[in-house]
C-alpha cells in the first residue's frame, strides 16, 4: 500500500500532516524498533513520540536506517515529538529540543509540541518526575507565554516546521493565542468516541489548529489511572456493530470515525498486524446513519485523567473544557 494514501491536513504553518500517524507511548527498544520500521514499510509516515517515552534513539535508528536505504525521504517523513515539562524554563527549551534532535538523528521535527501545561522542576535531564522533601511532585510554575517564545525561535532556527500543544483546556490556549507570534498549529488531547472534545474541536477550528487524537482505541493497556469500572470502548456493542456491517474490525471503525470527524490520529500498537490493520482505513465510509450512532456514545470519559499532576495551579482538567 502507498503511503500516498493517507490524506493530509494543511496546517496554519503551511506544513501538511499525515492524518494518521503511529504513537509509540509504552513503547520500549525491545518492540519500538520493529513497530517503527514495520510502519514505515506499510506506509505510515507519521510518527509521534516524546521525550519523556524514552524511545527516541530507537525511533531515530529505524528513521536514519530507512533513509540510507532509500526507503523513505525525510521530506515525506512526519516526526512529532514533545517538550516534557521538567523543560518549561526559557533557557532548557532549545537545549531540550535538540537532545530530542540529536536522539532522532533528524536537523528539525516536524512538530513540537509542550507535552503538559503543569511544569515540573527541573534537577537534571533525567529525573522527569522529580519530588520535593515531603515526596510530592515538585512543580515549577513558568509562564506558558516564555516557554512559547522559546519555541517560536525553534521555529525561527529552523529546528521545528510546526509548533504546538498538548493537554492544555481552552483557556491555557487561548492565552497563547491572543499573545503568540506564530500560532500553535496543532492540539493533541485525548478523544475518541467516548471523549470527542468537540467543544474544545470547535474552539480550535476557529482559531485555525489541528486537533490530534490521543487513546483513539480507549488505551486498553494503559499504565496509569486505570479504571476498572471505564467501559472498553473497542468492545461497545455499538462500535461491534458497526463494525460487522462494514466488514471492518472495531479499531478500524474507531480510527476512521475519528478521521471523518476532522481528527488526527495517531493509535499505537507494536503488534504488525494491528499496525497494518490500523493503516487499512480509507478504503470505507461511515454512513450518516452509522456517525449519528457513534456520535451518540460520547460521554466525556476520561481514560488518562492526569491525577499525578492534579495538584498543579495549571492543571488542564479542572476546567469543563
Ligand atoms: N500527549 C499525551 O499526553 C499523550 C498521552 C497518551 C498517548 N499519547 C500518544 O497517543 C498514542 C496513542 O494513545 P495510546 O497509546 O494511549 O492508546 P491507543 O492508541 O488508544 O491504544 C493503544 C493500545 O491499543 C492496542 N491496539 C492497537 N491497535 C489495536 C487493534 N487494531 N485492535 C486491538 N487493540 C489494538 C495496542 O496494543 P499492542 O501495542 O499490544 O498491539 C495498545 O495497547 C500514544 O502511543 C502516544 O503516542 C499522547
């Protein structure tokens, strides 16, 4: 299959952005590589990380081998990766930023993004989740405005193509925005078919940024927060049968419900035949009738409810949107 196949969105910075993309959250050197390199043969061309997965040299191994062998061009290539929030201070964002470089053997990503409004302190480029004296989580309290500048410059050093958030409510955003010199481009958060966001969707549209889908599939093995009470969302009834009558599987229907809704999506999975599975959504249509169903299972379910951070003054999730 051709990468060519999935469409891509046009961002406020003129960049184009595969609307499926790999996440490689829980990710490790012992299946990373294989997902990445396997991905990259199906088609993906979009791939989403993070400082903080710790996975980024695996990352960028399969990206330099894969473009030594002529297999793919960097140019076709879609890297997303994030500022973790021990790194909000102006004077370790760019420092930060090209560490994740120097990991993914790449001149600039594609996209930037400031991983979590909550800043924590910083100690050393190690200890993400650092705790004071009492064990709490220690947090720092940087003005989102002077950690937006910084990336703005990564932008003008020709470091990131595109710039962004994520996790941040509509008001976090709204105050970048109103100030920012060059626009966020895209928003990740989670949302699917429990969680739409469309309050937040809309909001962004307006202001002409991307919405990218995190958990698309309900994160069935997440690690933190887990509820055993949450519905499985690729066991809803509704989801199954939808699924049957498009002779899809219930990921495929997630994912490309998601993408007819104006969404990015980016699931992970380390498995090869979910990776080409997940690929393998753009050779249907939801009918209306079949959206409207879908659409009436949303109910603001939060499978990644951020409570290791809650205490923090910035903490997205207090407020309704
Ligand atoms: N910005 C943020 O704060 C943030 C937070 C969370 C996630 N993310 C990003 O979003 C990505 C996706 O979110 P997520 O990983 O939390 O959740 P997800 O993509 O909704 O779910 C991933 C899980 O679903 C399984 N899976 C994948 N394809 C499947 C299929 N076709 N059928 C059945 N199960 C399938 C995977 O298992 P196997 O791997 O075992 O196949 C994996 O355990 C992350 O990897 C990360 O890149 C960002």
């Amino acid at each position: 299959m051709s990468a060519q196949i999935v469409p891509r969105i046009l961002l406020n910075s003129g960049q184009r952005m595969p609307v499926l993309g790999l996440g490689t959250y829980q990710s490790k050197s012992d299946n990373v590589k294989e997902a990445v390199s396997y991905a990259l043969d199906v088609g993906y061309r979009h791939i989403d990380t993070a400082y903080s997965y710790g996975n980024e040299q695996d990352i960028g191994e399969v990206v330099q081998e894969k473009i030594q062998k002529g297999l793919v061009k960097r140019e076709d290539l879609f890297i997303v990766t994030k500022l973790w929030s021990t790194f909000h201070k102006p004077e370790h964002v760019i420092p930060s930023l090209k560490k994740s470089l120097a990991n993914l053997q790449v001149d600039y990503v594609d996209l930037y993004l400031v991983h979590n409004p909550c800043g924590f302190k910083y100690t050393d480029e190690s200890n993400l989740f650092p705790t004071d004296a009492d064990n709490n989580v220690w947090y720092d309290q940087t003005d989102h405005m002077d950690t937006w500048k910084e990336l703005e410059k990564a932008v003008d050093q020709g470091l990131a193509k595109s710039i962004g958030l994520s996790n941040f409510n509509k008001r976090q955003i709204e105050r970048i925005v109103q100030s920012a010199r060059i626009k966020p481009a895209n928003l990740q958060v989670e949302c699917h078919a429990y969680f739409m966001q469309k309050p937040l969707f809309d909001f962004c549209k307006q202001h002409g940024i991307t919405l990218t889908a995190y958990g698309p599939l309900g994160a069935p093995t997440r690690l933190f927060s887990v509820n055993p009470n949450d519905p499985v969302l690729l066991e809803d009834p509704v989801v199954v049968e939808i699924a049957k009558l498009c002779g899809k599987t219930p990921a495929q229907v997630l994912l490309r419900y998601l993408i007819q809704m104006g969404r990015i999506v980016i699931p992970k999975s380390k498995t090869t035949n979910r990776i080409k599975a997940n690929f393998e959504i753009f050779d249907f249509e939801i009918s209306p009738e079949n959206v409207a169903k879908l659409g009436g299972l949303d109910r603001h379910l939060r499978y990644y409810p951020f409570d290791w951070c809650k205490d923090s003054v910035e903490f997205p999730f207090r407020d309704s949107y």
